[in-house]
C-alpha cells in the first residue's frame, strides 16, 4: 500500500546540509502513529526521523543519543527526536501508566493533557505533555528535556496492557536560553593570560633623542667632540719645533813637554 500524502498544513523547508520539517499534533497521530499501529509503511520521506525503542528504558539524553532527530525548524530552537514506545502499567491490577525511568534514575512528571483534533474538529487521538525531573533533583537549573507523548484510544482497537505510542523529545526552550546565556557571559569572564599587557605602538614615532654633553665640558672639549682630529701617519717622524744648533766641539787640547816650553819662555825673541 502506498504511503499516504502528506497533509498540506506541514511546515516542510530545505536548508544546505538537511531537510527541515515540522509536524503537527494530528499529522503525528493520523500519518505516523495510526499506519505503526496498522502495520502500514511510514512516510519515506521523514522515516529515517522515527524511531523504535523503550523511552522509560533510561534517561533521555542517553536515550537519543546516536539517534538521528528531525531537525529543528529555526535557529536556537531543539531539534525533536521521535520514537514509537510501549508504555506499560504500573501492574495487572493498576491501570495507571509508569513513568519511572531506568529503574529510578529519573521520572517523566506529567504535566496536562488534551485531546488531538483534525481541521473539523474531530478527535483523532490524544496528546500528554510530560517534564524529565533526574533523581536527584538537579536545583536551581530549569529543567532540560520534555516529552509530548500521542496515543489513540481503545476504540480504536488497543487492548488493556501496554500500549503504543508515538513519543516526541526535545529540550526545554527555557534550558536551551539558560544554556546559551550562561555560555555567552563565561566567554566575556574568560580573558587568556598572555603575559603582560603592552600599550599600543604609537602611531607618530618619535625622533630618537641626542645626546648632550656634560655641563662641566670645556669648550676645547667640546669642539674636539663635534671635530675629532685624525692621527698623524705612523711613518713619519715627530715635527720639531724648534731646531736646536749642533753641539760645538771641544777645543783640542795640547800637553806641550814641560822642556819644550821651558825654552820658548827663555827665547829673548819670543817675549
């Protein structure tokens, strides 16, 4: 038998990376629960979305994780996961459903309930809203995962015991904004520790500054300073100021024999 047509009031959009869709209540109890109830194929286009599986089996985080969710219709807002779950009595004797999760990890509190009503008004099932409390109870944090869990009455068939349902996970809009608050004021708080802080370069550069000279220089100083003479050449001897005259020579000196001047004094003609 072929799938049925989908009813002209579903939300389907595209994006890049997945098709988006959005259900509503009796288009989930008249195109997904009833046809799973009858044995009948599933829409081929959104059956990938719906899963098989015990939603009291344990928490809901663990329960969709690995599990493909219908994406969500618009940004900031959760994704739906979807599964087909027994929902059994508390006991024979007990009609009353139980909704203690994973042998007490947590319990789906149920909230309110309603009827599932088609576009004339008829009742095609019925929806109950239930809110994931952990044991214990996490305080001071909204709480993370809800439920909207769609049945069908005995009427229609169903037998006393466990019944089938078509149950509908997401997380708490009211989380999701806490979430992404608390995210956002913890990037401001975070500040990377670098090392110190430098200030900005300056965008004028500044001249580098000349150094000045000792107060207590002297002027001869100073000129040497801004004119350094070169050095005289190493191969050339010092200048001479002023040339002295050579040493004279000693007067000779002659030893005369005391007899040779004894005669000469004694020469009449030599006085």
């Amino acid at each position: 038998m072929a799938s049925p047509p989908l009813p002209g009031s579903s939300s389907f959009y595209s994006s890049e990376d997945e098709p988006a869709f959005f259900l509503n209540p009796c288009e989930l109890v008249s195109f997904y629960l009833r046809p799973r109830i009858s044995g009948q194929p599933l829409p081929d286009a959104t059956s990938q979305f719906f899963h098989e599986a015990d939603v009291y089996a344990t928490d809901p985080a663990s329960l969709v994780s690995g599990r493909l969710p219908g994406p969500a219709r618009a940004q900031g807002e959760s994704k739906n996961w979807y599964f087909f779950s027994l929902v059994k009595p508390k006991s024979a004797q007990n009609s009353r459903k139980s909704r203690i999760v994973g042998g007490g990890k947590g319990t789906w509190k149920q909230e309110r309930g309603n009827d599932v009503v088609d576009g004339e008004g008829h009742a095609v099932g019925r929806f109950e809203k239930f809110t994931y409390t952990p044991n214990p109870k996490e305080d001071k944090k909204p709480p993370e995962w809800l439920m909207m869990e769609f049945s069908v009455g005995q009427e229609d068939g169903g037998q006393p015991g466990p019944v089938l349902c078509l149950c509908k996970i997401y997380q708490s809009p009211r989380f999701l904004k806490s979430a992404s608050k608390n995210s956002a004021s913890a990037r401001k708080r975070k500040t990377p520790d670098d090392g110190p802080r430098l200030s900005p370069p300056s965008l004028h550069a500044s001249a580098p500054k000349k150094s000045k000279a000792p107060m207590d220089e002297s002027p001869a100083a100073r000129r040497q300073l801004l004119f350094p003479s070169l050095p005289p050449p190493s191969n050339l001897p010092s200048p001479v100021l002023f040339a002295s005259p050579p040493p004279s020579a000693p007067n000779p000196v002659v030893e005369l024999e005391d007899d040779f001047l004894a005669n000469i004094l004694a020469d009449p003609e030599m006085n």
